[in-house]
C-alpha cells in the first residue's frame, strides 16, 4: 500500500530549502531598514527586491536536484548518504547565514559562512554529477550566485570596518 502519491516526494524536496529561506526572511525583514540600509555597499549591490525572486528560484533548483539525485538512488540508502549529506551540510550552512549577517550583525563570519557554503555546495553539485547530470547542472546558478554573494558580503565587511 502506498502511503504518499509518487510526486509528493519531488515536491516535499523541491520545498524544504525554503523553509530557511522562509525562516530567514523575518530576520532579513526587520532588519534591512534598520541596519542593513545603513551600510556602504558596492554600486554593483543588487536592488533589495531581487533577493526574494532569485532565492526563490535557487531554493526551488536545488530542492528538485536533490529529488533527482535521492530518487536516481533508491531514497536514503547507503549510497545516498554522502551526496544527500552534502546537500544537507550547504543547507544548512546556507540556512545560517541570515541569523548571523542579519541576526547578529556579524559580517566577516557571514562572509566565512557563505565561502564555506560555497565549498559545500561545489562538492555537492561534485558529487551529484555522476548520479544525475542534471541535477548537478540544477546547483550552476546557485554557484553563480553564492560566488557574487560572497564578493557582495566581502565588499561589506571591507567597506564597514566599524560596523558589528
């Protein structure tokens, strides 16, 4: 007897990152006009209302490649542990990152958070290319976009010394 329909794992996984995204947003929220505005950013900043749309579309790419790669193996198996472990690692290290930035006003260890993000996000686009190629190619924009974000928050913490 089947417990679930078969899409519902391809959308539980294609949903769960934004969940910290979601969580996250209360604290990125409160925070942009009362600290974040006040900060020297880069001409090259974007705009406060594209985060939402390209956090969004990341989240929904990476959550899907994740189905693709624990369906590709048979669920959560041996096999499975290492690249599904991975996923969660950046996940979670990703999901961090608002609660110290904005949470904590710490921009350098934000700035440690997002590399080492993007260490763990590489190893898990990596890993996943031999189980699923498509997958794999799912977390491209996502590296892209970890890679301009870490140039972003470095820019910040150089450019706001004085700040917490």
């Amino acid at each position: 007897m089947e417990v679930a329909p078969a899409w519902a794992a391809a959308v539980g996984f294609t949903l769960l990152p934004h969940a910290g995204g979601f969580l996250g947003s209360s604290i990125t929220k409160k925070e942009i006009p009362v600290w974040y505005q006040t900060l020297q950013k880069p001409s090259w900043c974007p705009p406060n209302w594209v985060f939402a749309p390209v956090w969004g579309t990341l989240y929904t790419s990476m959550g899907y490649g994740s189905y693709l790669v624990w369906k590709e193996l048979g669920g959560f198996n041996e096999k499975s542990v290492v690249p599904l472990g991975l996923y969660a690692g950046q996940l979670a290290l990703n999901w961090a990152w608002t609660p110290i930035f904005f949470g904590a006003h710490k921009i350098g260890w934000g700035l440690v958070t997002l590399l080492l993000t993007t260490g763990a996000a590489t190893a898990t686009a990596a890993s996943w290319y031999n189980i699923n190629r498509t997958a794999a190619y799912l977390m491209g924009p996502y590296l892209a976009w970890l890679t301009m974000a870490s140039a972003l928050n470095y820019r910040i913490w150089k450019d706001n010394p004085n700040r917490k």
